[in-house]
C-alpha cells in the first residue's frame, strides 16, 4: 500500500531525531558519508541518484535531484544546499517532502553532508556554484549559465529613449555557453514622434579558461558577432558587422563580497560605418540574505565602466552604475535588479539612465515553480 506524501513526511519528522541521535552513539556521525546514510539514504539512495518510487511508496518530485549528476549539483552554491537541508523543500520553493533537518542536524553537520554530496561527482571540470557570481548588469559574468534575461533602459530627460536587450543563454558540457541576444529600442525624435524596432542581432560563444574553488577565481573568454539586422538610419544598428571579443574574470571576496572585470574589444568590418572600440567594465558587490541567511537575497553592487572608440581626438567615457539585485522566488531561480547608470565626464549627448532587468535561470525550473 502506497501512503500519502503526506503521512511519508510527518512520520519521518517524528522519528528522524530520535533515530538520528540513536545511531549517534554508535557511529558518532563524524563524516559527511555517515551522516548521509543516516539522514539521507532512505529518500536519495546509497549512490545519491534516489531510491526507486517502489522502496519510496511516493512518487518523485520533478525536481528529485541526482547527486552524481555533475551537470546538476557543481552549479549548485554549498550555501543553497545548506539552506534546503536546514529550512526543507517548501523553505527554498522545492517540494514538500523534504522535510527540515535544521532540528536534527547542526550547521557544522550539514556542512559535512554537503561536502559529501559534491563528492559524488569527481570530474573537476566542472566550474562550482561558489564561482557563479551575481549578475551585473553591463559587466559580463565568467560563468556559463542556463539564463533568459530581459534589460531595459530609460532616459531620464530628453530626448526620450528606451532600451533594452532580450537575451538567451545556453550551457552545453562543463565550460562552455551559447548565447543569443535581440537588442530592441524606442527613440523619439525631434518632432516628438517615436521609432522604434529591433537592433543588431548578437550570437556569442563563451568558454571556461581557469576556475578554482579553492581560490574562488573563474576566468572565461568569450567571442561575438553583430550581425546589421537593424536600421542605421534610425539609430537602431550600426550597419555593419561587428566581431567582438572579451575576457570575463570573478572573484570571490570574503563575507559574499565580489569582484567582477570584463575588458575586450569592438571590431566592426568596416570603419567608415563604425569606429573600432575598447572597453573595460567592473563590479563589486556583497550579497545579504533575509531568514538568518537562509531566505530571500539582495545584493547591492556598484559599476565603472569605461568606454572609448580608437580614433585620434576620442575621449574615454566613464560611466557609474549604483545598482541592486534581489530574488523574487524562493528559490532564487528569477531575480531582478534595478540601477541608475550615471556619466561621470562627457556628459554631452549622454544623460542618466534607469536600468533594470528580470533574470530566468530556467534550468532550475520553470516560471511557475518555486515561489
């Protein structure tokens, strides 16, 4: 007989403590490896790919984890590990039949159990969640992701504008990503009426050079072209083809702070239509979370970007990005951010932005799940 989800989990709540503090004098629990058999096996199974629903009695959730998965559990933060594990399925948006350990477990043994679980996975290649650093919004992260993200941005005074991108990130094998972007935009123009349509479209292909998670430093390369899609004539494109290439470095700092450089260049094929372009962008930034660490996150952050085209009499543009990002699920799969972003010289022709974006990291589930 098949019980309920339900009555599965209340019975296991009931008797974990006991049966864990049981097995505790006998086999002290000092390992992570001990502590996983004793609290974990039963749902996860000695491998970590999960018992079948016949020894479970309940069927498997969508988002029933395989521990040996590489693809899955490196992309994974230790912190958001330590964080289902202690608050459970329902306190990071997961399923309700993971129940809290927070009672039965201490943080030093769930550290142990985390550590243990990363373990099943032996192939280094694989760049750690710890490296997967928030997301600015002008200066590129190094770490492939899974991501749909929409930016916006709008003049604050006159000429009225709006700008944005929709972009779409694929990660294929340990080090490696596509990603595609439609750039789109509003202007108005002298007589007050607007234009508006789609820009150059963008396809990039980025690779994973270094990454330590000891050091807690990724460093990617990634490689562009802009294809002249858009209307040059309404300042929607540059009509012609530009190939662009970047290196993209994080580091972590300690306390959840960041540090975040991206440095390359623009190279249209034709400079008559488009001046060739060097650029240098950089983030830092601290990450907090509510619920004693365990809840919700924000994360303030600042931008200096630097840009200037490689002509005789150009001048480099400095821009500042004061910003904040925060998690709008539970399991902090969607995130926003909202930002100014500010000319700090050469302010003619360039005015003061509101910039904002909604991130989808659609790999850890859909736009309906984990609220």
């Amino acid at each position: 007989m098949r019980c309920s989800p339900f009555i599965y989990v209340l019975l296991m709540m009931l008797s974990l403590p006991a049966s864990l503090f049981a097995q505790s004098n006998e086999l002290k629990l000092d390992t992570g490896e001990e502590i996983y058999k004793a609290a974990c096996i039963g749902c996860h199974g000695p491998n970590g790919k999960g018992q079948p629903e016949s020894t479970l009695g309940f069927e498997k959730p969508p988002q029933f984890p395989d521990f040996s998965d590489c693809n899955g559990t490196t992309r994974e933060r230790v912190f958001d590990w330590t964080a289902t594990i202690h608050e459970g399925g329902p306190g990071r948006g997961f399923s309700e039949i993971m129940p809290s350990f927070s009672e039965a477990l201490t943080l030093d043994q769930i550290k142990k159990v985390t550590d243990y679980i990363r373990s099943l996975c032996d192939d280094k290649t694989w760049p750690l969640g710890e490296l997967n650093l928030p997301r600015p919004f002008f200066t590129e992260k190094a770490f492939p992701e899974d991501e749909w993200v929409l930016t916006t941005a709008v003049n604050t005074k006159s000429p009225g504008a709006v700008a944005g991108e929709l972009i779409y990130e694929r990660r294929f094998g340990a080090r490696n990503q596509l990603e595609f972007a439609a750039p789109f935009g509003f202007f108005e123009r002298d007589n007050r009426s607007w234009v508006g349509g789609l820009g150059d479209l963008v396809l990039g292909y980025k690779r994973v050079l270094f990454h330590s998670g000891g050091k807690g430093s990724i460093l990617s390369l990634q490689g562009e072209v802009d294809m002249p899609t858009g209307n040059r004539t309404q300042n929607l494109g540059s009509g012609v083809t530009t190939f662009a290439t970047f290196a993209a470095f994080g580091q972590r700092l300690p306390r959840f702070a960041f540090l975040q450089v991206q440095g390359g260049a623009e190279l249209p094929t034709n400079t008559n239509k488009a001046s060739q372009a060097v650029f240098i962008h950089t983030a830092v930034g601290k990450t907090f979370a509510q619920n004693r660490g365990f809840g919700r996150s924000w994360t303030p952050m600042v931008e200096f970007l630097a840009d200037r085209d490689l002509e005789t009499s150009a001048r480099t543009n400095w821009d500042i990005v004061p910003e904040v990002q925060f998690s709008l699920s539970k399991r902090q799969h969607i995130l926003a951010s909202v930002g100014v972003r500010r000319p700090i010289n050469n302010t003619f022709g360039r005015t003061t932005q509101l910039v904002f974006y909604v991130l989808w990291d659609w790999f850890d589930g859909s736009l309906r799940e984990g609220w």
